[in-house]
C-alpha cells in the first residue's frame, strides 16, 4: 500500500511546531499563531501538532482553548481521543463542568472509551474540586465500568484526595478496604494509604490512621517517609510516644532516613511531656543520621523554653542558630517575644523587634500585638502610644486588633473618653471596628453607668451592619443585673431572642442570678424550665445559682428539691455545690442532713475540698464536739486535702471563742509550720486572752511566737 501523500510546507511546518513544544519553548501568542497557520493547511495527519498547540492554549487560557476545539471541529481535521482529553481539561479548568460533561458525552459516542481514562481524570478532579466528591464516586464505580473503562489507581487516588478534602476520610478508609476485599488487579498504593492516612490525622483519628498504617505493612506496601512521617506526627500530637518510635524504628529498618519534619515531630511531642532527656537522645540520632536542624526545630526548642520561664536559654539558641546560618522567621521572633512579654522584660523586647529590622524581617501586626498586649497588662498607656507611633514610622498602621487592645486598656482604666478617641481614630484611618471593639466599649460605659452612651454605641453597631451575639448581649445584662435591674436585663434578653440571637446555657444564667440577686427565686426557676424546654442543658453552675439564691433567702427546703433534681439528672455537680448546700444547712441547724450530703460526695465521684471540711469542722467546734473536729482534720489531710491560711485561721478563731487554748495552739502551730500569715481578727482574739488577766496561764499552752499577745497592758 502506498504513503499518503503530505505536503512538504504542511510537514515542516508540523515539525517546526512539535519540535519547539517538546522542548517547552512555545508560549501561547506563538501557538495561536501557528494554530491560525496550521488549520488553512491542515489534513488528517495534523490532529497531533494540533494537539500541541491546543495544550500550550489551555494551559494559560483554558476558556480559548474550548473555543480552538469548536474551529477544529468546523475544519477538515478529525479530533482524535487525546484531543477530547485536552478539550475536557479545559472546560473543567474554565469552570464549565456542563461543557466537560457534554465533550466526556462525544467521547463515548465516538468509542474512544477504551482511551478515555486520562479524559475521566480530568473530569474527576474538576467534580472533586467542587466538593461534589459523591458524583465523582458515581461515576468510578458505576458509569466508568458500564463502558469498559476500568478504573485505575489514579482514579481512586481522586477519590480519595477528594474525600478526605470534605473531612470524609472514614468514608475513604471503607473504599480503600473495599478495594483490598475485591482483591482485583487495581490495589491501593502508597499514594492511596499515604492520602487517607493524612486524612484520618486531619479528623484526629489517630487511632484508626495508626490502624491503616498497620494494614498498609500487611499488605505488603513499602511506605514512604511521607506515610512515616504522618504517622509519627499523629502518635505524637497524641502523646502516643512508644507507637512514633516503633513507626520510627521501622523507617531505620526499612532504610527509609527520617528527614528534618519527622525528628521535630518527636522533639515536639517530648517536649509536651516535659522528656527533655529524650529530647537530647533525638538531637544526637539527628546528628548521628546526618539530618541537621532547621528553623522549625530550633523554634520548638525556643518555645517550650520560653513557656518554662527560660528566656536566656532561649536566646542563646536563637543566636546559635543565627550563627548558624539559620534564618529565623516572624513565628520565631515571636515565640520569644512572647517570652520576653511573660518575664515583662520590655527593653529585651523593643530590642528584638529593632533586631527583626536590621535582618530584614518586617514586624507584622501580630508582633507589635504581643508588645502591646504587654505593655496594656501593665495599663502602660503612653508606651502604647509610643509603639503606634513606631510601628507608622516603619510603614506599618495599627489594625483592627492592635486598636482593640488600646480599646480595652482603656476602658478597664475608666477613661471612655480617650477610648472613644481612639475609636474615631479607628474611623478617621478606614478601619471598621467589629464586634470585640464594640462589646469592650459596652462594657466599658456598662460600667460607668453611661447608659445613654450604650445605646448610642449599640445604634452605631447596627448601622455599620455588625450584629450583636450572645457575648455582646450578655456583657449588657450582667452589668444589669448586677445593679438590681433584671426587668431591664429581661429585655435585653427578650431582644436577644426577638433579633433571631439564640440564648446559651451562659445567658440564662447570667438573667437567673439576677433574679436570684433581687429576690425573685420563682422567676429564676421559671427561667430555669424554659432554659429546659428550649432543648438547652442546665450545667452545675445554673443549679448553684438556684441553690444559693434559695439558700439566701432561707428556703432551705426549696434549694433541696434543686439539689435531688442535679443529682437525680444527667448533669453532674461540682463540690461548689456541694459546699453551697452544706453551708446552708448547717447555718440552719440542720446538721444531720448536712452530714448526710458531705457523705454522699464521693458516691458522686468528687473530693471533699478544703471549702468543705472547714464549714464542717467548725459545726463541730462550734457543737463542742472537738475530738470529732480533729479526726475529721486528720482524715482531710490523710486524704490529700491540705489546710490554707484562711482554714487554719478560721479554726483557731472557733476554738478560742469555745474557749479551747491549748487546741488552738495546736493549730497555730500548723500555722506556722506551713509559713502562714496571721489574720487580724484572729490576733484580736489572742490579745483578747489577756483581758481576764491569765495571760500568762496560757503562755504554756500557745507557741512561742504567740506569748506577745498575752502579755499586752490591757489597762
């Protein structure tokens, strides 16, 4: 059979085009020349630099593209598979996954199916990408198959990446199995597992990403260091440290070398524990393997340093590593800046930034923040002021946040009228204050009583289209409440509501306290019940607020019946309420059931606290019962519950006005033993000894220390 024949100016022509392609040297204005060129001559045999040039096209200008494939289609030449292929990667890329559909649709018409698995592909990842994953696995398992076209690794591997993309990754974990179960000739790589192992440890399934690991080595499949190195990353962040070392023991096994990222996940995660020799094992297999430290390990070095209250170590590294040839990082700088704002060493940290400078890092806003939020702990107005003005010199205008802690500084000071001047300043600059300005200047005028000033702040927010929420809301109703103005706070409450806001369990408190502050138990109860019926869950502190307000007002009775309903309900109480009950009970003599309380603490899983044992232990002094006092303190101690100052005080206090000495000497002997510090009211009561003139028959009886206050001149 004879060649058909092609024009020499056609052939060159085409060689000029591939040849150049080939070697990446045509850019899209040439190819839309020789396109134009290429189509006036082209014949059948042409479909392949046509191709060329209509990759170079989609590559940049992925619309165009399309448009190329319609005057193809017009001409004489016939688009071939690979020319589908490129055609569906350019409506995908152009964001027309209608047109991809419609070109996959000529595909298979044509019967170019048995080449259409890179086509597919595109069209996969362009559905993946649009979290339409679900349709992507439609078209896998059911429509690839139905014409032939057996998905492959690539496939799936889309899958995949796309389900683990949409936090699906146990949804990926049973495509992989099923994969493995059908045990056809398309089995999950590395890539498969690497992919779905990532994804598990972003959802925090650590235990289920360590179980796929496992499953991984069964199978048979070699992991990477980037399976290794997911894998130990997980174990550590979950304090799992025996599992990272046997995944890293495997890798030295293996002779797979653990890079830079894998040792910082175990140095990291040692340090979280406070393991710092193990830390130093780590740097000395780092350096045995080769593998040197980076800025990221130095700064982990820095950070659990600084967080330790050691600055100067910390330094030192951050100027080895400079030393180094390291460069440190923004994050680094303020890793110890932050260090130097909890040591309050402002003059290190003006000098650090100043440092940033002349090596050519520019402070961000985040790192001015660190030094304003210090200075504004220290309500060090004029030094605030000072480092705006610095941070505009270099370039740099104060945000949102660095004005908000101004804001704030000042408002905790009372000075709402500098406040509000740097509010306007906040304005006069284009900058839009958002919800933590506005409810830190609520607060602020909440607190001065300025209420005509909130209103006007709570109209402005609304104008500039901010809505508030329930922290905003609340800040308004506590400031209410704790001036006796609950029906106001019910309003603001009911406006909450009204403005589509929904209430938290915090809200509700807050309005029941001040209902139980004035008195008005049964409208706080009523509170409570709607709280229930709304579908919000009461926590300990909505009882205890209950419990007190009732015990307050002596309705010891009704405060019980909110203790059985905790008790007997889902949420658990806390020894505050506890405390609050037994106190109540026996400030109204009933000592019994008090008794029976403090014993059911620990059927309900808590520990007798030193609030606790104090209000009973002074009942029983109090009754006269004074050996069961002190067996009661033994049992504290032996328990793990150690006396304070304010318990021993207070026990001194109720013996000697029993007119036990030689007792409260005991406990000022404790006093002293644990370095504690006297109250008033309790050496007003030792001077008192002195008045009945035995003074001097009780110096035998009190420490040392005490015999002062017996022998004062009481006249």
């Amino acid at each position: 059979m004879s060649r058909r024949f092609v024009p020499v100016g056609r052939r060159i022509l085409e060689q000029n085009i591939k040849a150049p392609y080939h070697a990446g040297d045509i850019g899209t204005e040439d190819a839309l020349h020789l396109f134009d060129e290429l189509l006036q001559v082209a014949g059948r045999s042409s479909i392949h630099a046509i191709n060329c040039l209509l990759t170079v096209v989609c590559r940049d200008c992925p619309a165009l593209g399309v448009s190329l494939f319609n005057r193809i289609a017009r001409s004489k030449v016939a688009p071939c598979s690979i020319t589908y292929a490129i055609l569906v990667d350019c409506c995908c890329r152009a964001g027309r996954l209608d047109l991809g559909h419609t070109a996959m649709g000529h595909i298979i018409k044509m019967g170019f199916t048995a080449d259409a698995m890179i086509t597919f592909s595109h069209l996969l990842k362009a559905i993946c990408a649009e979290n339409k994953t679900s349709y992507a696995m439609d078209i896998v398992l059911r429509i690839m198959p139905m014409f032939n076209c057996v998905p492959n690794n690539f496939s799936y591997n889309i899958l995949f990446k796309g389900l683990c993309n949409e936090r699906r990754s146990q949804e990926a974990l049973e495509l992989i199995h099923m994969m493995v179960h059908h045990g056809g000739s398309c089995q999950p790589n590395v890539v498969s597992y690497n992919t779905v192992v990532d994804g598990l440890l972003k959802e925090g399934e650590v235990g289920k990403a360590y179980t796929l690991f496992s499953e991984m080595l069964r199978q048979g499949i070699s992991p990477d260091v980037v399976t290794c190195r997911s894998i130990i990353s997980g174990m550590c962040k979950v304090h799992a440290m025996d599992k990272a070392e046997e995944v890293l023991q495997q890798m030295l096994d293996r002779r797979i070398l653990p890079d830079v990222a894998t040792y910082n996940s175990l140095i990291h995660g040692y340090y979280l524990l406070g393991q710092c020799e193990e830390v130093d094992r780590i740097f000395k297999e780092m350096s045995r393997n080769g593998v040197q430290p980076n800025v990221v390990t130095y700064t982990i070095q820095m950070d659990y340093l600084c967080k330790s209250g050691r600055c100067a170590e910390a330094r030192k590294i951050f100027d080895s590593m400079i030393s180094l040839g390291q460069k440190p990082d923004v994050y680094t700088y303020s890793i110890l800046l932050h260090g130097y704002a909890m040591e309050k060493s402002f003059h290190d940290m003006h000098c650090l930034i100043d440092l940033m400078v002349e090596n050519g890092i520019a402070p961000d806003h985040h790192v001015y923040n660190i030094l304003i939020s210090a200075c504004a702990q220290e309500e060090m107005v004029s030094d605030v002021m000072h480092i705006f003005t610095k941070m505009r010199q270099q370039g740099l205008n104060p945000n949102v946040a660095n004005y908000g802690v101004v804001v704030n500084l000042l408002c905790s000071m009372g000075r709402m009228d500098d406040a509000m001047y740097q509010y306007n300043q906040m304005i006069t600059e284009g900058l839009d204050p958002d919800i933590i300005v506005f409810s830190t200047l609520i607060s602020g005028f909440c607190s001065c009583g300025a209420w005509e000033r909130v209103h006007e702040i709570f109209s402005e927010m609304l104008n500039r289209g901010i809505y508030p929420d329930t922290v905003f809301f609340n800040i308004i109703m506590d400031h209410l409440c704790k001036e006796g103005r609950v029906m106001e706070a019910q309003d603001i409450f009911d406006l909450m509501v009204h403005m589509g806001v929904k209430p938290f369990v915090r809200d509700y408190n807050t309005l029941i306290h001040g209902y139980c502050l004035v008195g008005k138990m049964d409208e706080g109860r009523k509170l409570l019940d709607n709280m229930c019926s709304s579908g919000l869950k009461p926590d300990d502190f909505t009882y205890s607020i209950l419990i007190d307000g009732y015990s307050m007002k002596g309705r010891i009775d009704d405060a019980l019946i909110v203790v059985r309903e905790l008790l007997d309900g889902k949420v658990g109480p806390s020894i505050i309420t506890f405390n609050i009950m037994i106190g109540a009970l026996l400030k109204g003599g009933r000592k019994e059931e008090a008794k029976d309380l403090f014993d059911g603490i620990w059927a309900k899983g808590l520990v007798p606290d030193v609030v606790t044992y104090s209000l009973m232990i002074q009942k029983l002094i109090e009754e006269g019962s004074l050996q069961e006092s002190d067996d009661l303190f033994l049992s504290m101690e032996k328990n793990g519950c150690a006396a304070d100052s304010r318990m021993l005080n207070a026990i001194v206090r109720s013996l000697l006005q029993k007119g036990d000495v030689p007792r409260a000497g005991t406990y000022l002997s404790k006093v002293d033993e644990r370095s504690f510090t006297l109250e008033g009211s309790t050496a007003t009561l030792l001077t008192a000894l002195a008045s009945g003139r035995k003074g001097h028959e009780y110096k035998g009886l009190l420490p040392e220390k005490y015999h002062s206050f017996l022998e004062q001149d009481t006249g």
